[in-house]
C-alpha cells in the first residue's frame, strides 16, 4: 500500500484475531478479571487465553 501511496482500507479495529473468536461465542469479554499489568505482552496473552479457552468450550458445547 505505502509503495503505491494507497491508504489502506481497512481500519485495525476490523482486523479479526481473538475477536473472531470471542465473537462468535457471544463471549462478553469485560467480564474476565484481568490479573496483571495492563499492556505487559505476557500478562495481555494469559488473559486473552482465559477467555479464548471459554469462547472455545462454548462453541464446541463443551462442559468444563
């Protein structure tokens, strides 16, 4: 995009990672107790991972 001077369409809070996810589990994600430091790479990824886990359980109608 930068090379051919186009602005790139898709704004980064479209981009569908983890959202993907917790989307399609209808997971509310504000619900999880973050344990950590906010913005700490590791302490981020474990709390992701917690609900990812749960998003993941309850798309597959798993019972933990």
């Amino acid at each position: 995009y930068k090379r051919h001077g186009i602005k790139f369409a898709i704004p980064y809070y479209c981009h569908k990672d983890v959202r993907t996810l917790t989307y399609a589990a209808k997971l509310n994600t504000f619900a999880y107790k973050f344990e950590g430091v906010k913005h700490n790479g590791i302490d981020d990824c474990l709390h992701q991972i917690n609900y990812c886990q749960d998003a993941y359980h309850k798309i597959h109608g798993i019972e933990v």
